[in-house]
C-alpha cells in the first residue's frame, strides 16, 4: 500500500482560527462508477469560507485543503464518458470533496472537469479556473453585461479583478476600476485595452461615486462588481475599510437606471431609502457566491460550459491571469496560512 502526504486543515472549536496540517493518506480504492482517478500536476490556493462549511454541517475533524486542479487522468470508472487515461484535465473539486487537491493523486466525479487545451500550462489552467468561473458568474449570469455597458470592477489588480476586467473588455465594455495602491494603479494603467478611468483609493482624495458619475456624463455605470462595501458609518467601521472600500450609499448613488450590483457581502443591509432608491432607478442587486454552482446539481451543464469557455479564453490569450512563481508542495502549508489571511495580491499555485 502507498502512501503519500495531502494537506488538511482542523478548525478550534473555541474560535475561527484554523490550522495547516500534512497528513499521510494511503493510496485511493478503486475508482467507480463516474469517477476519474487523478494525478495532479498544479493546484491553486484560495481561501477556505469556513462559516459555509460550518453552514452546511459539514463536521470532520480534519478537512481537505485545495480544490482547484489541473493534472492527467490515471484511472477512469466503468461509467465514465467524457475522459480517458493520459486525458489532460482541469476542474474545482466539489465542497464535499474528500480527497485534497493538495497531494499527489485525487479522486473526482468527471462532472467537475473539463479537457485542459494543449497549450496552457498545469499552473495556469488551475490558476485561472475558479477566477474565470467567478467573473462569468458576475458578468454574464448575474449582470448580462453586453457591448457598450459600462462596468465599475472595484479592486481590479486583483486576481479576480485582472480577469474579470479582461472579460469584460472582450464582451466590448468599457471599464473603470479602483486601485488600493500606488502599484494597482500602475498595474491597471498597463492594461490594454486601457481601462476608461483608474480611481485611485490609496491616498483617500478619490470619490468613487463622483468619478463614475463624471465619467458616464451623470448617467450612472450600468454594472458594478464590488470588492466589499461599508455598510456603516465611519465611527463603526475599521481604518481600512474606510479608505479602500465604497459605502453602500455610493454604490446606489454611481448606478444608472437599470443597472446591475453583483456584491460579494454576504452580510449586506440595505434600509428601506437605499431600497427605494433601488426601485427608483429599476436597479437589481445580485450576490455572488462562489460555490453556486457546487450547490446546485441542476445547473450542472452550464456549469460545464463556463468551464470550457473559460479554459478556450486562456488558450487564445483573453486571459491572463496574474500568478505568482509556483511553489512546490512543501511549501503549501505556509502559503495556505499567507492566503488564508487574504494578504497576497497574485494567484498562488503549487506545482506538483
């Protein structure tokens, strides 16, 4: 019996704090039915929303940690139709899934994959594939942003705002973006197509709501995908979020009639004027939840579709992804703690 490492993680039961840990794991069972036995050749870090986890009664002492993967097919079960072995793949492991991307062989219903093109690499098809889910989600589900449409991507140096940005310029429409740095903002000002107006947030002169309006002529954006809001006043909210982050009121105030706010607060409180103000302006919100699809076995198809379209634009360049140089396995645990914390801006992505 073999046996090799996989990284978990074990949460205190007297607070949210949670722990790395390697573990040692024999080697898989038989692959059944729709399940592809998988050697993973890179995988990318993300945060673990642990409060979902905790949502859904998910109760194990240790949880497997990784889930985005791209690798070859070793195995296939007797009901697999989509793939066979030396197949090269990509795809997000399940919520649910017992197997860490994070080790050497996985296990995967072939429903979470798809075909990886030949001339992507392992690290940047694992590195692209939740960001590229994430922004057609926002954009095309959520917002049917189209040509012509303006879109507001706050924070959009970072790794889902790059290619959230990138599909938005492909789909025709025409961008503005915030940065939280001196660096963001010399990052976005390279982009080309070049983004309509930077608003750089670092020195807190900038008025988010003020320049959007300015620049769409006091129309109003028709989309914004928000990076986080303030939902309360400044005595009630941390430094940070008062420098870098809109409040809520701005975001209602920058969209245009019928516009579209796909939010990433899970926890968002509109008042009943923030909501007249909605209904005024025949306004939607929207909530962007990154484990829709995972939740939802109906929706399996499109999901698939997403996923192929994704990895099609990486092939022919619309995306490009911002990575940082891949680091190997050993190294996994204290990158996870790094990304845990929110505090890299580039994608990570571990090569095996």
């Amino acid at each position: 019996m073999v046996t090799m490492k996989g990284l978990y993680f074990q949460q205190s039961s007297t607070s949210e704090e949670i722990t790395f840990v390697f573990q040692e794991r024999e080697n898989l069972p038989v692959t059944e039915d729709n399940y592809v036995k998988l050697k993973v050749k890179a995988c990318a870090l993300s945060p673990i929303n642990t409060k979902l986890m905790a949502e859904m009664k998910m109760e194990k002492d240790f949880f497997p940690v990784g889930r985005e993967v791209a690798g070859i097919v070793l195995e296939v079960g007797s009901k697999v139709s989509f793939f066979q072995p030396d197949d090269e793949v990509v795809g997000i492991l399940p919520l649910d899934s017992e197997d860490p991307g994070l080790c050497e062989v996985v296990r995967v219903h072939e429903h979470y994959l798809v075909h990886k093109p030949e001339k992507v690499t392992w690290t940047e098809a694992a590195g692209t594939v939740r960001d590229g889910v994430r922004a057609y989600t926002a954009l095309h589900y959520l917002s049917h942003l189209s040509t012509g449409k303006s879109v507001l991507i706050m924070d959009g140096a970072s790794a889902f705002g790059t290619i959230a940005i990138q599909l938005a310029h492909h789909r025709g429409a025409k961008v503005i973006s915030t940065a939280c740095s001196l660096e963001d903002k010399q990052c976005l000002e390279r982009f080309r197509p070049s983004i309509a107006r930077v608003i750089d947030l670092s020195n807190g002169k900038a008025h988010v709501a003020e320049s959007c309006l300015e620049e769409t002529g006091g129309l109003g954006v028709d989309i914004v995908l928000d990076a986080g809001v303030r939902l309360y006043t400044k005595d009630d909210e941390p430094a940070e979020k008062l420098q870098l982050l809109p409040h809520k009121h701005d975001i209602i105030t920058l969209l245009g009639v019928g516009g579209h706010w796909v939010t990433t607060e899970e926890n968002l409180q509109l008042d009943p004027p923030d909501s007249h103000c909605l209904f005024l302006k025949g306004a939607t919100v929207a909530f962007l939840n990154d484990e829709v699809w995972n939740l939802s076995n109906v929706q399996q198809g499109k999901y698939l579709c997403i996923l192929k379209d994704v990895m099609e634009k990486l092939s022919t360049g619309v995306f490009r992804p911002q990575l940082d140089e891949p680091i190997p396995l050993y190294e996994a645990k204290v990158s996870m703690e790094v990304v845990q914390k929110n505090q890299g801006r580039k994608k990570q992505v571990v090569q095996l």
